[in-house]
C-alpha cells in the first residue's frame, strides 16, 4: 500500500501535493506552474544556451536568501530532473505519465524551507518526421511525430497553417491522427496529409503538430508544386541495396558511446560523394566528424549505410543490426593540424558495395511516378575539379536528413569558429577550429542534423561546389549552413593524405537539378517581428533628419518609418529612391539604418510603395567591384572581430538585405550573449547579423533511453525507440 501511494504522488494522480512557497523568513518563486519535458514555458537559459526554469529565494525584508535547493517526486522512472546551487532547474528528458508534480524545495541553514510545485507534462522528443519533403497534387504524405513519453494518454494534435509560425490556413488536408502507445516504447502519432487536387502556383503549406495546453510545437514544411515532384527524405536513412548510392545516411562503425559495456548513444551523418585518384581508384568523401570521429578514428575503420544512427545504435558485427559496409577510412584532414581549412575523411571502397558511376539520391531527372532518379554530379566541364562558389549561386544537396533540397549562397569568403567533440553527446570537448574562406548557405529547411558529409553543387549543371560540414537555425528559424570549398578539400587531401596524388569527383555529364527550395524567411521572419517602444521611438527620431534628405532632383521621393532586415528587430528608416536614378545613401541616418526601395513618385504619393528592399526589387546581382572591395576590408578586419567580441564568431561577405546594391559584413553572433549594441556599419561597410547558438559540429546524436526503475515492471531491454535529444538545436550536425 505504501508503494501504491508513493507512485500515485509520483504519477501525479490523486489530490496532488502540498506547497508552501513563503513562510515568515523568506519566499520563493515562481510559485505553481507548468512546463514540458523541453521546457517549453520555462523563464531562463543557462550559460550553455539551454532552457531553465530559473527559482530565487527573497528575504522578507527584500534581500537575496542563502538557500540550498533540491526536487523531489518527478516520473517514477526518470526521476524529478535537476536544480543546480543557483536554483536552474531542468526537468527530466521524458515522462511514463501524461504529467507528475515536482516539488522544488529551498532550505536555510536554519530548516526553514519553502516549497512550490511544477507540473511537467511530455513536449516533443524530436522534430516531425519527415520534417521536410514535396509533393505534387493529390500526392500523399505519412508525418509522425514523437511525444517524450513513455505510456500515458497523451495525443498530438496536428493542423495546417499557411505559414511556419501559425495554426491556420494552409493546403490540402490531414486524417485523423493515429496514436501507438507502450510501457516500453515512446508514445507515436502519425497522420496522414494529402495535396490539393490542383496547385496552382509552388508554395509551402506547414504541418503543425502541438500538445495539450504546452506551447511546445514541431512543424512540417510540405512543398506543394508544380512540377509534380514528389520527395521525402526518408529514403535518405534507410538501408540501401548493394551498390548504394550516396547522399545517403552512413558514418563510421564505431562512432557511438559506452558506460560499461552497454551502448549509451550514437551518431550518423551522409555518405556525400565519390572521387578517384590518377589511377582510378574509388573513394567514399564526406566529412572528418561523419567518418574519422573528429581525429579519434584509426585507419582501416568500417565505414556503414546507414549510419548507427538510423539502426538503433547496433554496429556491423552485432546481432540485429541492419547495416552495410561500404569502405574502409583510408585518411582525413586532421583538424587540430593548423595545416588544414577543411573538415574532410575519404575511404576506400569496398568491391560491389557503392555504384561506381557515384550516383546521388535524387540528384536526377523526374520520373514517371513523381521521383526523383539517381544521378552522379556533373563533372564535364570542370574535368572533375569542381566549380568556386559565387555569391546567389543557387546550389542543392542531397543530405541524410532533409534529402535534396536547394537554395542559394548568402555569404562568401566566410571565416567561421567551430567546436569539435570526442563523443556523440559532447560531453568531451576537443577543440575549436577556426576555418577561414568557406561558404555561407542559407534558406528554409535546407540543412539539419545528419546532412553533415553532403556534396554541395550547382544546381544549374550538377558541378560540385562546396562540403557541407556545419549548421544551424537562426533565431528567425531559417538553416544556416557552412561548406568547405571543394577545391580545398581536393587539395588538401592530395597533399596531405593522397602523398601528392590528384584526386577528381567521379561523375558524369553536366546536368540540371530539379531542385526543391523551400525558399527563405530571413526578411518576412524580420518584417514580421514587432519592435520595442525603444527602437519604434528611435526610429521616429531619425525620421525627423530623414525627411531633410528628401529631393526628387537627387532620386530621394520619400522617408518612412520601417524595420531592419539586416539585423531583425532594430528599427530603421525606409529611403524611397527613384528607381531610374542613381542615388547615393546614407547606410544610417541619425545613427539608425536605412532601408533603400527603388520606385516611383508616383507610388510614393499614392503610399503604395513596398516596405522592403527585395520585395521592391528581389534583390539585384552585386557589381564584381563592390563585391571584391568588400572582401579586401572583409580580410583585414575579420580576425580582429573575432578575436575582440568573444559572441561573434563567423564573419563573411555578403549581400544586404536593407539596400542590396550594397555589399554587407555577414556577422554570426551567439544567442547567448548578444551585444546591447551591434554597430550598423563597421569600417564602412553595412553589417548584417545572423544570430544563432555557436557552431557545435557534430553528427546527428541519437540516445539510448534509461532501463526502467526498479519501482514498476520492467521491459524487456531498453525502450525500442531511440532518443534523438531534440535535433533542432542547433549544434547537432
């Protein structure tokens, strides 16, 4: 009967537990809430960028109480979660019940304590699966999604919108969600979507799936087009038959972690392309993290598809695993060498395992039933050597995460910091690297976790560009990614791991990619961010010396009050210029920035004139010398930013989004400590600023879930499905 009860309070069942969160000494807070297993609602973040619930302690006559902290009750299996010294709380990664009560207690040294309680119910344990893909009309499409929940009755809830922050609108239309649940395995709901019987123009449509009262939410992004493309990334991870083709999900056979001898977790990344050496040999090509384990691999390594990822971490040799090897790791560029600028791992294949034309997953043309073929790179007009990137290029990849999809270059020249683990759950930090040169890519749902080792390429003619090595998503929700350019990996790879032999892509004649680009948010996600009395008041200030800028004999026709693309949330003043003239700007007025909106007077009187640069224009080609002046101010002044502001950590050259005649500073800057200021031009040149959580490079992670407690019946093994440690942050790649 004790037990009994214990569990019911664990559970959160019956009348629920007692709080006290002040007394005569000291009171706590917050008081009674509820948050989920990702905690969603939560009131902080921690120095590592994780959500907190943040509790403080207040004497009664208003100073700060020394207290000790501790929880209590929680799941019956994963227990209460933590609270560090400071009073950081994080609940536990999953649940066995729809909700448990936790009772956070704080103590003096004088036993006077105070108590509060939070509710913790299961959020989302990864993204929606698939969480991109495309579909023509009346196609159909499963999506599932996963609840960090164990048992229990709690269902997803699944709606279309017709954009990614909302919950209504959108195309086509959802069955009934079907849920499967067990003790032993994470609670599953699957629904089903289908297209609209015509589509009339290419567009996203935005499957969202949420969870009771939570604000917690995971999208799906369905492209409907017109092309009849039918794609879902799926069949990146499965296992492939012999010979494989690549942009499929692989990585290194011992690329997992242990405690004891039990297999903790894993990782997998994508098995990117083929090349050969002067003699023909065949080698697979993706990167050092994805094959080598970030330096910690030995040559002679099994090289597996999929990766250990995508079969619940058994490796080749085990019983139950469901893996091919392909290759055997024959070098890499090592990354704590100051020699190398290129996060790269070749190995040499195994007979008959890889197709040896070097086909990738739906780099071909469109076939009858809505697909799309197999097909090599196109390497005839380069002989192999692959192309240098440009700035707009527009370029696809084939990824083991979010399989083919397609946008364009945003910055150039890019110096970039990335951190480098020993382990799949980076627990064990190695080094950080600093990479200058590389490739910016950015666009929706191009890149995620796992797509790390993709082969980047034109998607005009096939021909390869760049590595895909990092990435993320910015505060606005848009993938920002990072590739090594291939004639750098060529290189260092004949010099320092093929002894001086010349390596070249295989692949076949240059060819058109029918690509799938789920297009860009950066300056609608900006445009629709409300700003603050602050820089609303800014903005009215400067309006004021604006309005003396103002003659139609100059090209000025007007001022307006608007919003910053180049760095979401400040506020700036709209230029309106005569579209037929040349005029010259001010990138700031008064100390805000400017916006420049080619149009016409006309347009101006009538108030019909856009609010953004690129809806007035769609972003006009940079001249060859405005680009190639900035990258000369680029190289001199990057290092020192990086080196004097510890939350920049990448700065390239690209576009602007405010006035797009103008080249800008690209600068990365960690959410985490984002300066009050961030200056609107540096040395001259407008900055645009890209915030994010730092580049953590790694492959996709996958963990297994913990044995039961002793307390209720034990399954057999551990939970079937795997853990996949919430895939959208941002430094799992």
């Amino acid at each position: 009967m004790a037990l009994a009860a214990a569990l019911c309070v664990l559970a959160g069942c019956g009348g629920g537990v007692a709080a006290n969160s002040s007394n005569g000494t000291f009171s706590i807070a917050p008081g009674a809430g509820t948050i989920d297993t990702n905690c969603t609602g939560c009131n902080a973040t921690n120095s590592s960028g994780a959500s907190v619930e943040q509790f403080t302690a207040t004497l009664a006559s208003g100073g700060a109480a020394t207290v000790t902290w501790k929880v209590s009750g929680g799941d019956a299996n994963s227990g209460a979660g933590t609270i560090t010294a400071s009073g950081q709380y994080t609940p536990p990664s999953y649940l066995t019940a729809d909700s448990v009560p936790v009772t956070v207690t704080a103590s003096m040294n004088a036993g006077t304590t105070a108590t509060t309680v939070l509710t913790v119910t299961p959020g989302f344990l990864q993204p929606l699966t698939p969480e991109n893909a495309a579909l023509g009309a009346n196609g159909t499409l499963s999506i599932t999604g996963y609840l960090a929940e164990a048992g229990g009755s709690t269902q997803i809830a699944y709606a279309l919108s017709s954009t990614v922050s909302g919950s209504s609108g959108g195309q086509g239309s959802l069955s009934a969600a079907n849920c499967t649940r067990s003790s032993a395995a994470f609670t599953y709901c699957t629904v089903t979507y289908t297209a609209p019987a015509t589509i009339s123009a290419t567009a996203g449509t935005w499957v969202v799936a949420t969870v009771g009262s939570s604000s917690s939410r995971a999208t799906s992004e369905v492209l409907l087009n017109t092309a009849g493309v039918s794609s879902d990334p799926a069949s990146h991870e499965a296992q492939l038959a012999t010979p494989v083709s690549l942009g499929s999900s692989g990585g290194n056979n011992n690329d997992y972690d242990t405690s004891g001898n039990q297999i903790q977790d894993c990782c997998g990344g994508t098995l990117g392309s083929l090349i050969q050496n002067s003699v023909g040999a065949q080698y697979l090509l993706s990167n050092n993290h994805v094959m080598a384990r970030s330096d910690q691999a030995a040559l002679g390594e099994n090289i597996v598809q999929p990766g250990l990822i995508d079969d619940n971490c058994t490796p080749y040799g085990q019983a139950g695993a469901a893996i091919t090897p392909v290759g055997t790791l024959t070098g890499f560029l090592s990354l704590k060498s100051s020699a190398t600028n290129a996060d790269a791992a070749i190995a040499a294949v195994n007979a008959g395992a890889v197709n040896t034309s070097g086909t990738i997953l739906e780099l071909g043309a469109l076939q009858s039933n809505g697909t799309l073929a197999a097909a090599p790179p196109g390497t005839s007009s380069t002989g192999g050597k692959g192309e240098n990137a440009t700035l707009n290029m527009s370029v696809a990849k084939s990824g083991r995460t979010t399989g083919l999809t397609c946008t364009g270059i945003s910055v150039v020249n890019l110096d970039v910091s990335v951190d480098y683990f020993t382990d799949c759950a980076e627990t064990k930090p190695y080094l950080t690297k600093v990479y200058t040169n590389q490739i910016g890519i950015t666009g929706n749902q191009f890149s995620d976790a796992g797509d790390s080792g993709s082969l980047v390429v034109d998607s005009s003619n096939a021909e390869p560009v760049g590595l895909f090595f990092a990435g993320g998503v910015n505060t606005s929700g848009v993938s920002e990614g990072v590739a090594n350019p291939v004639g750098e990996v060529l290189s260092e790879l004949s010099s320092q791991v093929g002894a001086g032999t010349s390596y070249t892509f295989v692949g076949t004649t240059d060819h058109k990619v029918s690509c799938l680009n789920y297009g860009n948010s950066t300056v609608n996600s900006a445009q629709a961010r409300t700003l603050t009395d602050f820089e609303t008041a800014r903005a009215q200030n400067a309006l004021s010396h604006a309005r003396m800028l103002v003659n139609s004999a100059v090209g000025i026709l007007g001022v307006a009050t608007g919003k910053s693309s180049d760095h979401s949330g400040e506020a700036a003043v709209i230029l309106y210029v005569d579209q037929n003239m040349s005029v010259n700007v001010p990138a700031t007025v008064n100390g805000v920035r400017t916006i420049v909106v080619p149009t016409t007077a006309r347009a101006v009187a009538l108030g019909s004139a856009p609010q953004t640069a690129f809806e007035a224009n769609g972003g006009p080609a940079l001249a060859g010398a405005v680009l190639s002046q900035a990258v000369k101010a680029k190289q001199q002044i990057a290092q020192s930013l990086m080196q004097q502001n510890p939350a920049f950590f990448g700065v390239g050259v690209g576009q602007s989004l405010d006035n797009p005649k103008e080249a800008a500073l690209v600068i990365y800057v960690d959410r985490r400590m984002v300066p009050a200021q961030l200056p609107a031009t540096v040395d001259g040149l407008r900055a645009r600023y890209v915030v994010m959580d730092r580049l953590h490079v790694t492959r996709s992670y996958a963990g297994q879930v913990q044995r039961r407690s002793r307390c209720v019946a034990k399954p057999e093994g551990n939970f079937g499905l795997t853990e996949f440690n919430r895939l959208r942050s941002l430094k799992l790649y």
